[in-house]
C-alpha cells in the first residue's frame, strides 16, 4: 500500500549528537545524517546503545521523518505482509522465503492485518481485541475498546464489522475506521436495508469518535458482497483518504461507486470515475493505488484487465489508461488483480494475481513472471510494508519521559559542579 506525505517539521536535528561524533572521528555532521539516514531501521536500533548522543539522533522525530522519506523514495527497507489463516512477511529485494511474523496478537493465528502505513500495522483479532504494531521496533499499543452499538437502541444484530487503517497529514495523526453493520431479520439481506455505525480511532487523542454523517450508499458494502469485502473491505489508501468500489448492482439500478473517506475532514465522499472503454464486454471495477496516485483495474468478464492511473487526484480529466493485461502464464482468467509497486530499475509491476500468486510484469513487452516464495500460504493477500522509527508510545508520554531525562542529565551535572566546588572550597581553604 503506498505511503502518504510525512507531516513536515521546522525543528531541526539534534546538534550536540553531531558534536560528539564529530570530536573523536572528526566526521561531519552532515555526513554523519547522510549514513545514518540510509541504514535499516534494526541496524539503527542497535546503535542506539552505543552512545546517548547516538540515541539522542536516532530518537529524533526529524531524523525518524528523514529516515522514512528515504525508505519510501528508494524504495529501499520495504517487505510484503502476506495475510491468510497467519501473517507471514516477505523481504522485498528477494522476494525469496516467507518468515512467520510474530506479533503481539498472535494467540493460534486468525488476526487480520487491516493495512499498513509509514511502517506501523493495524492489526485485529476481535472488536475487542485491536493494536497498532511496529514491526521494526517490536512496538505496540494496544487500542482502547469501543463497543459496536447498534443506533437508537435498537434490538439488532451485528452484521460484518470492517476497518480502514490511514494516516492524517494535516494533524499527524494515524487513525482508524470502523464501519459496522446491523441486520434485523434474514429479510434484511434482500432489501439491503441495512443501519450502519462508523467510528474513528485517532492515534494521537488514543480515542475513539462516531461519524454522524454517514451517506445512504453506505449500506452497499455489506456482508453478502464477499468479494468486497475480502479484497476490498480494508480500503485503499492515497494521500489521507480510503478508498473503496460499490460493485454495480443492475437489479437496484447501481454503477459502479469509487467511495472515499478522507481522514482529514472525517467525512465521505464520491470519486469521479474514468470513461471505460466499450468492449462490448461487461465489467467490474476494483480500486489499488500505485506509487502514490488512485488507480482502477477495469476487468473485462476476467478476460482482460485495463489499469487506469488518476495522475492529479480528484481531476477527472487525469485519469489516464496505463496499460491492459491480456494474459498470465499459467493463470486462465483474472478473477482478482491488483498492482502492489514497480520495480526500482522501473521495468516491471509486481501484480498480486487471484489472492494465490504475485507476477512481475513488464507493460511495455506484455511479459510476466512468475513469483515463486518458500514457506509462503497458497492464498494470501498483499499488504506493502517498509521499516521505520516511527513510535507508537503516546505523543504526550513521550515528551514527558524526554523532559524528564533532560531534568536528569542537568541534575547530575549540577551534582558534580557543585562537589567539585565543596571539594575546592574544603581542600584548599586558607588560614589567615
């Protein structure tokens, strides 16, 4: 899933880190960033012990910040989340072997991951049972329980209940979507009469706030519509808004909806679609993001898929036909395709092909290859993931502990001035 824009700061880096590297081995400060900068995040972990200016730098929110944008630009530090039964996780680079992830959840598999961003993954087993997870730094925060209530009191059941993770650049905050539905009776599943609940989780409050303003069309992204859910369910994230398609229903008189829920503003809204071409095919819409622009796979009764790219976002005059996958070696139809990223040499795609394989393909040839991991699940979904610094300890809390240690640091240097000068003024004093 691609990274949104980092929250900007004006502070700048540490100097007095600097300083101390630059007295023993005479290295620029600059120099010193620019090494730093480019290490992965385990590496830079253990460094933190080696120094407390070192800590000091790493620690920095600026140097966290610049750490990440290297990572997000090079493409570098990044790994595949395959989610099934269990979580397994797959260095990008090689795409080689799967590796079972262990996380704070973890109880006999079952937890889902609802999507990652700048290095930090949601993850859920139950309603109940939520956290926010570094894989990096082997952080969490577990996430502070809001029952599913059904609106006015009403005596329904809970239908399929489903999350968006995202990140809200204007505030710097990550935040969470929970949208619930409720059913009354069976009949409830032909008429779509469905009540929904939305609530937002905010990182930086660590609370939980309802949507009052939820739109109509809502109620089309529910449990019968398996497809969506299960491929689609977790959203897309571009920028600091989700992303969701409301498959066609010819029998209500439906197109094809793109949804978005924007984290900033909080609310819904509609994205305007591209103008699909006639193949005298019928078609479904799917929605995947690549390398930061919304995009759509048009597929073609699973004969062939068109990907559009909306290259300036909200601009309906943008979208623009990247290319059309015509057929897979070894895959009979397209049921599921979705772009994960392009390689760094920029020549290829890595798709996620019918929730059982990845392909890199090259759109300029119409060739593909197939991607074979060890130890890996036969079907899985996809998430992108890259390695950064970014805590998840309350904001708050943090500032609080690093005041504390600057208090701590001062107080022992006055403790050793002021025995130096008990020592001075007892050593040394004069008999007139």
């Amino acid at each position: 899933m691609a990274e949104p824009e980092l929250h900007r700061s004006t502070s700048t880096l540490p100097p007095p880190a600097a300083a101390v590297l630059l007295r023993p081995s005479r290295i620029p400060h600059d120099v010193v960033i620019d090494i730093f900068r480019q290490l992965p995040a385990k590496s830079l972990l253990r460094f933190r012990s080696l120094s407390k200016p070192l800590c000091d730098l790493i620690d920095s929110s600026d140097f966290i910040r610049l750490h990440l944008s290297d990572s997000l630009r090079a493409k570098s530090h990044h790994s595949l989340i395959l989610r099934d039964w269990h979580l397994y996780t797959v260095d990008f680079d090689s795409l080689d072997a799967a590796v079972g992830l262990e996380h704070p959840l973890s109880v006999g598999g079952g937890t889902e991951a609802l999507g990652s961003v700048n290095g930090l993954v949601a993850l859920r087993n139950s309603e109940r049972d939520l956290a926010i997870y570094n894989i990096a730094t082997r952080k969490v925060r577990k996430l502070p329980v809001s029952e599913v209530e059904p609106p006015g009191g009403q005596h329904l059941r809970t239908g399929y209940v489903f999350y968006g993770f995202g990140y809200d650049s204007v505030n710097d905050d990550y935040k969470l979507v929970r949208m619930a539905t409720f059913v009354g009776d069976e009949n409830a599943c032909d008429t779509y009469n469905y009540d929904y609940e939305v609530k937002v989780y905010s990182f930086r409050s660590n609370s939980w706030k309802k949507i009052m303003d939820v739109p109509f069309y809502i109620r089309f992204l529910h449990k019968p519509l398996h497809q969506v859910l299960h491929r689609r369910g977790y959203g897309v994230l571009v920028g600091s808004a989700l992303h969701w398609v409301l498959p066609q229903r010819a029998m209500l008189g439906l197109k094809n909806y793109i949804v978005s829920f924007d984290f900033v503003a909080e609310k819904f809204d509609e994205v305007t679609q591209p103008e699909y071409e006639n193949k005298d095919l019928s078609y479904q819409v799917d929605v995947g993001v690549l390398e930061g622009n919304l995009c759509v796979m048009c597929n073609y009764e699973h004969v062939c898929v068109d990907l559009w790219v909306m290259k300036e976002y909200g601009v309906k005059e943008s979208w623009s036909r990247m290319f059309s996958v015509q057929k897979i070696r070894n895959t009979t139809t397209f049921g599921f395709l979705r772009p994960l990223i392009i390689a760094k040499d920029g020549n290829e795609l890595l798709l996620e092909v019918n929730d059982e394989k990845l392909v890199w393909y090259d759109w300029k040839t119409g060739k593909a290859r197939s991607v074979r991991i060890r130890d890996g699940p036969k079907s899985f979904g996809a998430v992108m993931y890259v390695e950064s610094l970014i805590p998840v300890d309350d904001p708050d809390e943090v500032e609080r502990q690093r005041r504390l240690r600057e208090d701590a640091e001062r107080e022992k240097l006055r403790s050793e001035n002021n025995y130096g000068d008990d020592f001075l003024s007892v050593g040394f004093k004069l008999k007139l």
